[in-house]
C-alpha cells in the first residue's frame, strides 16, 4: 500500500512551478514523494493535463507496438493509456518510488523499474520495440543525453515518441543533441502541442511540448 508522506518542506500539494525548479535528482524525488497521491486529480485532471494522450496517440500513429518502455512513467498516465489502446508489454522507469507506487497498483504495466534515466541502464526486459515519456524532459528535469542511453536499450526500428518542453528543447540544447546521433536515428518529426487543454490556469495555460517522432534505424540504414 502506498503511503502518503508530507516531503518537500512544504504543508501544501507541489504544483508545476515547483516541478520547474528542481536541480538535483534528491530534490526531484522529495517533490514527488509529497506529489504522488494527488497527482492523478490535483494536478493531471484540474489542470487539464494533455500531453500524455498527445504521447499515446503518436505513438500508435506511428505504428509503435511492444514491449514498450515508459519513460518517467509516474503514476502510470500514459500506460493506462496505451493498454486501452491495446498496446501490451509495457514497462515503465521512474526516479521516484513513490509515484510507481500509484502507477502499480492501477495494474497497467509488466514491470515496473526504479531508476535515473540520466545513468546507463540494465533493464532486465530490454530491447525495447518502443520508447515513449511525457512530461520528462522537461525544466528542472532530464536533458537530452538520457536520449542516448534509451537509444542502447532500444531495438533496430523502435519507435520513439517524446514530449520536450518547449522551453527546455531551446535551453537545453535537444537540436544539437539529435544532430549528434546522426544516422543512430531516422524519419524525425517534430510536432508542436500544447500540454494542457482549456482548463489550464491563466500562467500555464498556452504552455507547449514538442513531440520528437523517430525510429532507432537498423544497421542496414548506418550502411547507406
């Protein structure tokens, strides 16, 4: 059973600007330990939280199939998502335990993994035929070398669907990072969404993720 716990330092529930601010792996699990019990309906649902629906439905568009790894899974929005539109295999990977607390118990996913996306990864269950994430690269958050360690653990033609914020893809340097991986990758596109919808507070309401589309190209591709 997930237990709530007050963390954080604060006697009131997170919200995004806090999200925004973090800048250590600790202070990001801290957030979220207080976070998780009211996020699925004081955050996701009263704010209008779209982009994980944004992330699930491009990455069916896109062909994507499993086994598919969810990447800052939190408390399971998108795998939700993603069974009800009959994606099976899905894993799901997030540094904080206290959200994937909520995410196992809704029974979405095939396995569950606590973990820094930031450091190479050992997922017991890899390759992955698809890799997707909303909300995760993000301010205050994951930058764009994770990409490369999902690239490791991704199969020949995977699918990838993630949301950058907008805001972060410039500060962060995510278009000279794609550039890097060259022909590690192939077919990008890149899709300017909105994250929440009409029930967004007034400073967030217009906020925007960009949705970076793309398959892991196989080595027949490398040699072209």
């Amino acid at each position: 059973m997930c237990k709530p716990v007050l963390a954080f330092g604060m006697a009131k529930n997170p919200n995004v600007d806090d999200a925004y601010a973090m800048s250590s792996p600790e202070e990001v699990k801290a957030l979220y330990r207080t976070w998780s019990h009211s996020y699925d309906v004081v955050f996701s649902d009263s704010q209008g939280y779209q982009l994980p629906r944004k992330v699930a439905a491009a990455f069916v568009g896109a062909g994507g199939m499993g086994p598919v790894l969810d990447v800052g899974a939190g408390t399971g929005l998108v795998g939700g998502l993603l069974r009800r539109m009959n994606i099976k295999d899905i894993d799901g990977i997030d540094l904080s335990e206290d959200m994937l607390c909520i995410a196992r118990m809704k029974g979405d996913y095939r396995g569950l993994y606590a973990g820094d996306v930031t450091q190479p990864l050992e997922l017991i269950d890899a390759p992955y035929m698809g890799v997707v994430s909303a909300g995760t690269f993000t301010l205050g958050h994951v930058g764009p070398d994770a990409l490369g360690h999902l690239l490791n653990i991704a199969a020949s033609g995977a699918v990838f669907v993630i949301s950058v914020n907008a805001a972060h893809y410039v500060s962060a340097g995510f278009e000279a990072a794609l550039a890097e991986f060259g022909d590690r990758i192939t077919g990008l596109t890149i899709r300017d969404v909105r994250i929440y919808d009409d029930r967004a507070d007034e400073k967030h309401g217009n906020d925007r993720a960009l949705l970076l589309v793309f398959r892991k190209a196989s080595p027949d591709e490398h040699a072209v």
